[in-house]
C-alpha cells in the first residue's frame, strides 16, 4: 500500500470526501505538514483524488504527495540480548522489545501523573524525571506534586508502592532500575499513606490530573472492589465522574484491575469503561497466578518478579541500595502506563491525533494472545511500533 506525507501547512481529517471544501460537517481532527500514513483505498470526486487510511478517514490528495522512501514500514525486531538494561530487569524489557523503540523514542514530549503513596523524594533517579516547568511557558506555578489527602505539597512515600510505580514509568539509571519511558516526565499525586483508599480521594487526583493540560496520562495502581461499594453512594458517582471527565480533557486513564490477594473481585476505576484495565502476566505470556480474573480486561502486560525501586525504611532497609523484586497488576499498569507514553511520543512527534478508543484498539489488535486463552492479549510493542 502507498504511504503519503502531508505537504500542506495543515490538513483536515474528514470520515468521507465532500464534494465542497466548505463542507466542515465530518471533520474529525487536523493534521499538519509532515504527518505520514499508509493509504488502502482511494476515491475520486469532483475535487480530485482522496485517500483513506487504514482506520476508515480520509484525506484530500491535494495536500499530500507519495512517500517512495515507505519510511512508515518500521522493521523492528525483539532483540535476545538487550545493551542497555541491567539484568536486573532485562527479561521482561527484553520480552517487550523496548531496546529497539528506544531507537525511535524514550518517551519525549509525554507527561504521567502517578497517583499512587507518593515518591521517595530521596532518589535522585526519579526526582530527576518530574516534570520542570518553564519560567518563560507559563507553567511556572504549576503543581508538579500534590498531596491529594491533605492537599498539601508533602508526597513523600512512607510505603514503597508509588516509588516502584514511578520507577517503572520513568527512571534512568541503566546499573540499577530503567523505566519503560524514561525521556517522559512524572507528575505525583499521592492518594494514600499507606495503601489504604477511598473513592473521594482517587476522585480528587483524578480531577487534580485531569485538569493540568501538561499531563497525557494517568496511573492508577489502586482501586476499591465491588464487594466495598455501593454504586448508588455519592462517593462512587464522584468517582466515574471524575474519570469521564479527564477522558473529556483527552487525559488516557491506566488502572489495575486488582490481585485477588487484595481483592476477590475487580477493582474500579479499571473497571469503568473509560479506563485501560490491566492485569499481569510473565514474559512468556502466561497468566499472573494473583490476577483478579475478569473477562474484559483491556491488556495484560509483564508483572511478574518485576524490579523496581522502594523506599528505605524499616520495611525495606535496603531500598534505595538494593531494588526489590516484586509482582502484580500495580507493576503492570505502570508498565503499560510507560508504553502508551512512548506510543504518544510517537504519534506527537508525528503530529498524530489520538484519543482513549484508537489506543484501546492499537494496543489490543497489535497484541499477542495470552497462553490458554486467545481472547485475552498481551501487550506487544513491537508489533504496535511496526503499526504506527
């Protein structure tokens, strides 16, 4: 198929050709020059020719021309042996394929807001990746770190779990711990001391995340099962209203759908639709033995003897030294929060729209099927950076 590039200053995405350019009646998003895209069918009317590209929109021919060089068809391939991380926790970044996508992004131009316990504020390894705000952006007063409990500015983790979250998300120490985007910026909320949780105060970082135009994505580790709700509570509405109102604001909502150490049943918000839900496997596709089962998960992803960082105190002295080996569908969805974040890298830097459905869909078509059960998938950035 015939690959175009647009040459336009900017182009109008349309869900069928018209027949007068005035016509703005099916415009559904802009692109701009340079953006790329590999054309399956084309039609011609009165205006010339247009072109449709593999998810059904189309684009006026008059704004593109031919890309012979084909430099959409990335050809990646899942290295046996990965350079650039530690065998700490080479395995499952080796399973994912990352060595080779880091070719391409790390993750720039991407923001993650983990609302989790906080951040152990003593690692330089993951200070160093908060967001900074420009003096000259206006963005200057922006609140990188918000304690969602007190609302105060005091995130720091007394636990350990929103330290390995924000680890695998976005760090940088290749000797110690490399997060899955680690060009990507963090925001904190912390939402918990000590991984106890409530629906108002997930509500309110939701909203404090959704409302914060830098941040792209939100990862949430926790939730409340449906055994502790009762979805006429005021508490529970708050909730699904703050989740469909950061999807409003474009924002992509990660969340787990629990470990059935913590929880017998599935855990909102993963469980609200407009949410990526996501339970653990190991780097062979295999289930998690401690996932929540439930049969409309979005993704699985790697969760199984994960390292990561944790904080040093009495209940992991050697944290900070020594990182841990850990296992759940909370070190999934930071993982998956860190591979939407180099898939978002990527389509910005294309000039590429996205919203919660098409990654919905990128991530569980361009998937692998998880062992025993081909209905359910795992994640496989390989295949989706060879689909972009």
């Amino acid at each position: 198929m015939p690959h175009f590039q647009v040459i336009s200053e900017k182009l109008n995405k349309r869900t069928f050709p018209v027949e007068d350019m005035s016509d703005k009646s099916n415009i559904v998003g802009l692109v701009r020059k340079g953006f790329m895209f590999e054309s399956k069918s084309q039609l011609t009317n009165n205006l010339g020719i247009w072109y449709e590209d593999k998810d059904g929109f189309y684009y006026w021919g008059g704004g593109l021309r031919e890309n012979t060089d084909n430099i959409l068809a990335l050809t990646l391939t899942r290295p046996v042996a990965n350079p650039f991380v530690s065998e700490a926790n080479g395995a499952w970044l080796n399973f994912l394929g990352l060595s080779e996508i880091w070719k391409i992004t790390k993750g720039e131009l991407v923001n993650i807001a983990v609302l989790d316990t906080g951040i152990d504020l003593q690692n330089q390894e993951l200070t160093n990746r908060l967001f900074v705000p420009a003096s000259n952006s206006g963005t200057q007063n922006l609140q990188v770190c918000k304690n969602l409990i007190d609302d105060t500015a005091d995130v720091m983790d007394q636990y350990f779990h929103g330290t390995t979250c924000s680890s695998l998300v976005s760090s940088d120490n290749s000797s110690a711990i490399t997060g899955v985007a680690p060009n990507a910026r963090l925001f904190v909320g912390k939402i918990s001391r000590m991984g106890e949780i409530d629906f108002d105060v997930i509500a309110k970082g939701i909203l404090w995340a959704a409302d914060i135009n830098e941040i792209d994505i939100i990862s949430i580790s926790f939730g409340l099962n449906q055994k502790d709700l009762d979805q006429q509570d005021p508490s529970f509405q708050k909730l699904k209203n703050a989740v469909d109102f950061a999807v409003s604001k474009r924002k992509i909502i990660v969340a787990a759908i629990g470990d059935v150490e913590n929880s017998p049943t599935p855990l909102y918000p993963a469980l609200f639709e407009n949410c990526i839900s996501v339970a653990a496997c190991d780097e062979l596709c295999n289930s998690w033995v401690g996932n929540v089962e439930f049969n409309n998960t979005t993704i699985y992803a790697p969760g199984v003897d994960i390292t990561a960082y944790v904080v040093k105190n009495i209940q992991f002295p050697e944290g900070n030294i020594k990182p841990s080996k850990l296992s759940g569908t909370s070190q999934a969805t930071a993982i998956t929060a860190g591979i939407l974040a180099l898939v978002i890298s990527l389509l910005k830097k294309k000039n590429a729209g996205y919203n919660l459905n098409f990654l919905k869909k990128l991530i569980t078509t361009k998937a692998k099927p998880l062992q025993g059960n081909n209905t359910k998938k795992v994640i496989d950035p390989i295949t989706i950076f060879s689909n972009i």
